[in-house]
C-alpha cells in the first residue's frame, strides 16, 4: 500500500537557463504526478579550480593549442561502437584534418569480474599519422576541464540522449547534429563524420558566443542564489 502526504513534488539537476523549455514541458504534463517541481541544478560546478593531483597528459597538449581549435570526441562510459563504426570515426577525423581529443574505451560492464575488457580496434598506423593533430585516450579522461571547449557535436545513442541532442541542436543551437535518431541502426560513414567535423569548426564563433552567453547566466544566477531558490516549477 502506498503511503499519503509523503510526496511533494519532484527535484530535478536542471537549470531554467538552459532547460528552460523541457521545465514548462515538466509543469504543464505532471507525467510523474507531482504537484511542485524544483529545478536545483546545475550540481556540477562551472568554473572547476585547479587540481593539486598530477595532470591528465592530454591537458598539457591542449595547453599547447589554440582556443576552440580542438574537438572532444567521447561516447561515455554506457556506449560501446561496433570496430566497424570506430574505423569510419578514424577516418573522417583524420581525413577532417581538425585537431581532436578520443577517448575510445569500451562500455563500463555491469559485472566487472566476468568477461574480459575490449579494446577497439582503430585503422593501422592512424595514431601515428595523427600524432600532430590528435590524441586517443583509451583510459579515464578528466571531462570537466577538456569541456571548456567552444563546440559540441551529437550523436544520440540511447536513453535520454536523443532529448539532449534536440535541446543541443535545435534549442540551444550550440551544436550539429551526426546521426539523426530514425538512423540508429546505420552505419556512419567516414565522409559524413568528416562533413559534420569541418561542420562544428566553421560554425565554432557563432556556437562560441551562445555558449558564453549561457555561462554568464548560469554564472550569476549561482552567486545570486536564484538557480535553487527562486527559478522553481510551482
């Protein structure tokens, strides 16, 4: 049996500056049967101070590139890509000729004691060739300092990506999009990676200033306190 009067609402690691539109969604179709909503994010920090413990070495090799030149590429910890997929990705970044971070590295498994851990397969000598403009990291990547970068591409692979690629892409317009949802299942072909790649860096000015925009907001609605206490769903 259920029990009463212990629900009050629903809290969620959002902001209105940047899910504004998904917020009013969430208050108009109460799809969890809430009364209240609160929008408590963003959870992580913004600005992240310098860390004590020995830097990643792909962070000394941004260091040494010029601001917004460099793309991140990284499918998380809950995505795996067919090598069949992870060498057309090779190809059209090397073929791009853009400077690139990738971190490549199979799904977490549920069960880290059963099975062993796969390491996808890239073309041969392709490190090597782009040892100048790109570096693959096959390990722990530190996301929150590489994610001070001015561009962000999407490519929808489950759960609530697809939602996030549309809030990227269509609402934001602070990205572009690869693989449309419908196409989930196709394969994504080198020439259009390298399409989407030469893409995002034409566009990086314009993404660059609505990007910044919204930093500032979010910025001053945390010193102001507004994010968690007055930008609520009632």
């Amino acid at each position: 049996m259920a029990l009463q009067g212990f629900f009050s609402g629903d809290i969620y690691n959002l902001s209105r500056e940047i899910e504004g539109l998904y917020l009013n969604l969430l208050k108009k179709e109460k799809s969890t049967g809430a009364a209240k909503a609160w929008a408590l994010g963003p959870f992580n920090p913004i600005s992240k101070p310098e860390s004590k413990i020995v830097r990643h070495e792909c962070l000394d090799w941004l260091d040494k590139q010029e601001p917004g030149s460099v793309i991140f590429v990284s499918f998380g910890t809950t995505s795996s890509l067919l090598d069949e997929q992870v060498k057309e990705i090779a190809i059209g970044l090397e073929s791009s000729g853009q400077k690139f971070i990738w971190v490549l590295r199979d799904a977490d498994k549920g069960n880290i004691f059963e099975g062993e851990a796969r390491k996808p397969e890239l073309p041969i000598g392709f490190e090597e060739r782009v040892r100048e403009k790109g570096i693959v990291v096959r390990d722990w990547a530190p996301e929150l300092e590489i994610l001070g970068h001015l561009a962000i591409a999407t490519w929808s692979m489950h759960s609530d990506q697809p939602r996030n690629a549309v809030l990227v892409t269509k609402v934001l317009k602070t990205g572009v999009e690869v693989r449309e949802w419908e196409l989930r299942d196709e394969l994504v072909s080198s020439m259009k990676i390298e399409k989407v790649v030469r893409m995002l860096m034409d566009s990086k000015e314009r993404v660059g200033k609505c990007i910044k925009i919204m930093k500032l907001e979010l910025l001053e609605g945390t010193m102001l306190g507004f994010v968690s206490r007055k930008r609520l769903i009632v």
